[in-house]
C-alpha cells in the first residue's frame, strides 16, 4: 500500500522582508496562513519566529514569548495541526533557539545538520550577499540534540548536501540521537545541492533503511519537477512562502494555501493520498510534545 504523503507548510522563512513579500509575521497572520494551509492539506507547520515590532518584521526572534504567541495561535487555528520549530542559526551561542525550544516543546524541531558556505552570486560575478558560513559543528548538532530530547522533540535533520546526509547515520551510530531519524534533504540553494529531480534516488540510497524523508525545494518554477519525483519515489512534501514565490504556472503565490494546494495536487497525480495530521504522528513515529 502506497504510504499517504505528509506534507509540510514552510510558512514565513527567516528574512524575507514583509513590506515586499506576502509572509507572515504576527500572531494572526501566521494563524491566518496557517489555517489556509492546513485546509489545504498540510499537516505539518514549519515557523521561524520575527520580531513585533514595527517596521522589525523582516529580522528573526528568539524571544520566548513571541514564540508561545505564535504556537498557540498556530494550534487554536489548526487543531491536531504537528508544529516543527526553526532552530537555524550562525555561531557557537544557540541560546536563542533553545530557550524557545524549551518554551514551546514542539513535536519537530529542524536540527541542522552540517556545515555549508552559504554563497550567491548575481549575474555580474558580484556576491549577492556577504560570503559566509552556516556552522553546524557536530559539537553545535549534539547540544540541539540533547535538548530536543529533553523537550521529546523529533529532529528533523536539515541536509544540504550528499556528504551532510552521510552524517546523519554516523551520529546515529555515534550515540547522539536513538531512534529513526527524519531527514529534509534541501535543495537549490546555489551554494548546496542543486534542485535536480535525478539527484534523489542517489540522496534516497544514502538514508539509513526505512527512514522518513523529505524535500525542501528552494526556487522558482523549475522546483515543480522535483516536487513531482518527490512524491513518485515515496518522499513527503514540503513548500510555503519561505521556499519560493512561484506556483508551478510561473505566476506568483500570494498566499501559503496556494502552494500547498499545489503541492497536494502534485502529490495526489502521482497516486498519493494526503496524510492527515494524525496519520503523520504514526509514519513518523512521533509521540506527543512535552506540553501537550
């Protein structure tokens, strides 16, 4: 029997500015958002956190009571709705994330898991924005993971690159994380993995046996394919306002409902059913968030 596809709502991203992009910010607009998303199809909310104050919106937050506002909108929106908090961030002090990850005990929490120089370059040769690295150490990756376990938080380990998802089944081996883990392999961020649909039965061979995986398809029209061969191979499924703007007609979403519609129509053309919330917790083998 075909395994119904969950799919995921990346809902807002990280730093999108609000005044030029349709995200989300608020309370009400991430329940409003999510809401449309859930009706839509998705089981599963991904939220990054932003800052409330006026004109602050398109800059991240790691105060814990934005985060409990945000959650609980999301949850009194979405009944039985799965929430997957944002951890990503630069440098060794993860206090932030943590003391939300404490605040909100989600079931899912991305777990980022290795490092990538994080570049893009217009067409000029010109960097896009400054060079950098995103560092994911595996000493950075074990204190996520020791306290994910302490909140009974799934990881879901964010992988950039063919040589990141090795990683994953050493730390497994390694003793920092029991159980079978979920992986999202991201894909199209011009310094990572390209977004190529033949990339994924390589990616598929690399995850321990059995594991649940996703994609995160970061572009525009062209992430569609991929999405497509996701689902064909038995993958779950993952789109919203912080992976792309664009529906697979190339015209622009304006809202985080269009695109999971679009994502749950592709996943239904490849003979998937959709996977409700509960249906989801079973697959993935969650139990429920130390707070509910």
């Amino acid at each position: 029997m075909t395994t119904p596809a969950i799919i995921s709502c990346a809902l807002t991203g990280i730093l999108t500015d609000p005044r030029q992009f349709p995200v989300p910010v608020t309370p009400e607009e991430m329940a409003r958002e999510a809401r449309a998303a859930f009706d839509a199809g998705a089981a599963i909310m991904h939220v990054h956190f932003r800052q409330q104050d006026p004109g602050k919106g398109h800059l991240p937050s790691w105060e814990p009571a934005v985060a409990v506002r945000i959650m609980d909108a999301i949850r009194t929106a979405c009944p039985g709705v799965i929430l997957n908090q944002s951890t990503g961030i630069r440098g060794p002090d993860i206090s932030g994330p943590v003391s939300c990850l404490r605040a909100v005990k989600p079931e899912i929490a991305a777990c980022n898991a290795g490092s990538l120089n994080y570049l893009k370059v217009k067409q000029d040769g010109a960097w896009a924005f400054p060079p950098g690295i995103f560092d994911n150490a595996p000493d950075k990756v074990k204190a996520f993971l020791d306290v994910m376990a302490q909140t009974n938080t799934q990881p879901e380990f964010e992988c950039f690159d063919t040589g990141i998802v090795r990683s994953v089944g050493m730390y497994r081996k390694n003793g920092m994380f029991r159980g079978l883990p979920k992986y999202n392999f991201v894909m199209g961020v011009e310094s990572g993995q390209p977004a190529d649909p033949e990339l994924l039965p390589i990616l598929k061979r690399l995850i321990i046996e059995g594991a649940p995986w996703q994609v995160t398809a970061i572009g525009r029209k062209e992430i569609w394919a991929l999405h497509k061969r996701c689902a064909e191979l038995g993958g779950h499924l993952r789109t919203g306002l912080e992976d792309t703007f664009y529906l697979p007609d190339g015209s622009r979403a304006s809202s985080n409902g269009q695109l999971i519609a679009a994502i749950a129509a592709i996943a239904r053309g490849a003979g998937r059913r959709i996977a409700t919330p509960e249906e989801a917790r079973g697959i993935m083998g969650l139990k429920a968030a130390a707070g509910e």
